[in-house]
C-alpha cells in the first residue's frame, strides 16, 4: 500500500493496495515520482489488468482538515487495505508509519522503489489522484489544478491570492488558511 498526495493544498489523499502474483512480472515498475505520466498511465492499465487485486481509497479533504494530514493519509491506506477484494496476510506500507489494520503490517521505507507491490500501489495511486485534479481543473480552471496537481507552486499561490479559497482546498493547510484569514 501506498499514499500519494499528502503535500498539495486541495483534493483528498488517494492510497492504492495492490497485491501482485509473485510469478508475473510488471515491467518498468518503480516509484511513481520517477515516472512520466505516459509511463504512469501505461503501467495503471497493465497492473490493473494483471494485478490479483487493486483498491483504490481517500480521505476527504474535510477529514485531512479535521484529523490532520498524518492521519488522513493513514486512513486512505486503511480503507484501501479493507477494499481488496482477497485480504492478505501481511501488508507492506512506504514509509514509517503504519495504518490500523487486522493483519501484521510492515513498513519500508523506500518501498515506493524497492518493493514491486509499493512501485504499484504508488503508480495507481498517483495516476488516479491526477485524474481527480483534472477533473476539478474543469470545475475551477482559474487555479491550474490540471497542471500543479493541487501543489503549492508559485502558479497556485497566486491563484489563491487572486481567486480565494475554493470547496477543495485544504483549510489547514497555511497557505489556505492564510488567504482566507485575509478574506474575512
């Protein structure tokens, strides 16, 4: 299992589990950030189609704001560790932190890179995170979510600055939380 938007200011954190058979390679898989996003597309159609199962997760912008951003993306990879349709005996998680479940979880760091299951869950994971900040780019055009991703770049920031604060923006985030202190 992996996460993959816990930086940017708007859109929820998306987690994919995603459990390969150990006997059919996927190649090309490796940390979704080291991928361009015509390799992340191509290899999201591929581990879909010859995954044992994928399960695709969030946590809402509102609980990021209520629970804080840690937490959040700790309950994407929960929620997406419940979705599988086969649960498995261990769950190996990037990073440090390990979510709540009802098996043994074992984190590593660097997994995104050196686990083949990781290199999945982050590539499934990422590709539909970027399909949901598209989508909200054709809603809210005025912040160039379909470039940035919700990240805070300098294009963001001033967006912020000029538009406000939209639906989808994480108040807790300063950046936000700044521009609509301003506002009221």
């Amino acid at each position: 299992v992996d996460e993959v938007g816990r930086g940017p200011l708007a859109r929820p954190v998306v987690a994919a589990a995603v459990i390969l058979e150990e006997r059919r390679t996927i190649r090309g898989l490796n940390d979704s950030k080291l991928l361009t996003a015509d390799e992340r597309e191509r290899l999201d159609r591929e581990i879909r189609k010859r995954a044992v199962c994928v399960s695709v997760a969030s946590a809402s912008v509102a609980e990021i704001d209520s629970l804080n951003i840690l937490r959040a993306a700790l309950l994407a990879m929960q929620r997406a560790v419940e979705g599988l349709a086969e649960q498995p005996q261990i769950v190996l998680v990037d990073g440090n932190q390990r979510p709540t479940l009802a098996m043994p979880v074992r984190t590593v760091v660097g997994g995104d890179a050196r686990v083949r299951a990781i290199s999945a869950a982050s590539i499934v994971a990422k590709v539909y995170r970027d399909a949901l900040c598209i989508r909200l780019h054709e809603e809210h055009p005025q912040y160039g979510f379909d470039s940035h991703k919700g990240y805070s770049t300098p294009e963001h920031l001033s967006a912020l600055r000029e538009h406000g604060a939209c639906p989808h923006h994480r108040r807790s985030f300063a950046p936000v939380r700044d521009v609509c202190d301003r506002l009221f």
